[in-house]
C-alpha cells in the first residue's frame, strides 16, 4: 500500500505541534467504537520509534529504522471488543541525525480497518496528543553518534496514560504537505514478537555519572 491508500481512507500525519522538540516522547490517543468485535488491520508508521497499545494493553513497538521520507509501515491483527475502543501511541522524536537513523518528520500515520475494510481509526487532528511527562525531554545527550540519544525516566511522574482523562491534551496538528511528498511500504522484515514478561532481579544499582 502507497501513501494515497491511506490518505484516501482519511489518514493523515500528524504531530504534536509545529515547533516539535528534538529527543522527546509524544503521546497519541483515539477513541473509537465497533459494531461487534472483530479481528482489524491496524497499519502505523511513525518517526522515530513507536510503542502501540490497544485497549491498554502493549500490541507492537519498534518502527523500522528507514528515511524520513521513505517510510515504512507495520501491519498488526489487533482483535477489537464490541462498542468502545482505544488506540494510543507512543512516539519518541530524534529530530537529530545519528548513524542508525536521519533527523525525521516527527510525525505518525495509523489507519485501522474492519474485515469489510471499512475505516474504524485513521490518525487526524482529531487525535488527542501530549507530551509524556515521565521522560526529561529535549535534554539531546547523546549516548554516541550511532546509538542516538541517552533516555531519562522519572517513575514517579508516571501515569497510566492509556486510562488517563485526555481532556486537558491537545489535538494532533496535521504535517504540512509543503514539507516533502513521503513514500510508504510495508516494513521489509517481521516486527518483534511480544513475549511473556520475564523475571528479573537487582544484581547492583546505584549511578553511572559521565564527566566528559
């Protein structure tokens, strides 16, 4: 599928904002419903790294790693409830160029379909978007000019944001076509597989402090 597949379903790329942040987490939530439950395509793209739950629960990450304007999409069977559902997105933004991967777009594109192809979700400023307050953003300390950016996490900012109330979000902003004409195909090797959460223990903690 090109582009125009998904734009002629009514997906657009969108972003947080205009004025994005290099090295930040944005998060993306739609609420939809369904008639019955059914088994849908759901088909996401985003620039640079992306983790996907639907109805709350972790479905897909891992956005290839491809050019800013010759995307890749990945395709996930997501099985759907009757009535309400919800889709949320998380993306981290380079915005910087590092061996493993260019600046980007700062933007995502989702189109959910039913078995009939009938649209269910497809990414528009009608979205709700945020920044996720539990990652220091905009800090842009490299780990090395191949593995990209060090990435900071306060737990005690964390939140449930799949179940959060989103009212005080903003809505997505639509990419503007005046940026670059982007191509789309299919991500050319499998997304990771999810498996069984495994045990772990703390064999030492403490911190690590970089001086130079």
């Amino acid at each position: 599928m090109d582009e125009q597949f998904f734009i002629s379903n009514g997906a657009q790329w969108i972003r947080h904002c205009d004025e994005l942040i290099p090295d930040t987490c944005y998060l993306f939530r739609k609420d939809f419903d369904t008639v019955e439950a059914c088994t849908g395509d759901l088909y996401l793209s985003a620039d640079f790294d992306f983790v996907l739950y639907v109805n709350g629960t972790e479905t897909g990450r891992g956005q290839f790693s491809d050019y800013p304007l010759k995307k890749t999409y990945t395709h996930f069977s997501v099985p759907f409830r009757k009535g309400k559902n919800q889709i949320a997105v998380y993306m981290h933004y380079r915005g910087e160029n590092f061996s493993s991967g260019a600046a980007g777009i700062g933007a995502m594109l989702c189109l959910v379909l039913d078995p009939q192809k009938n649209v269910l979700a497809a990414s528009s400023a009608d979205w709700n978007a945020e920044i996720d307050p539990a990652f220091e953003s905009g800090t842009r300390v490299r780990v090395t000019s191949q593995l990209g950016f060090v990435m900071t996490y306060h737990a005690e900012r964390a939140a449930d944001w799949t179940t959060a109330d989103v009212s005080s979000w903003k809505n997505a902003v639509i990419r503007p076509e005046s940026e670059g004409k982007v191509t789309l195909e299919e991500r050319p090797i499998p997304a990771p597989i999810l498996g069984e959460r495994m045990n772990m223990t703390y064999v030492k903690k403490g911190f690590f402090r970089r001086t130079e």
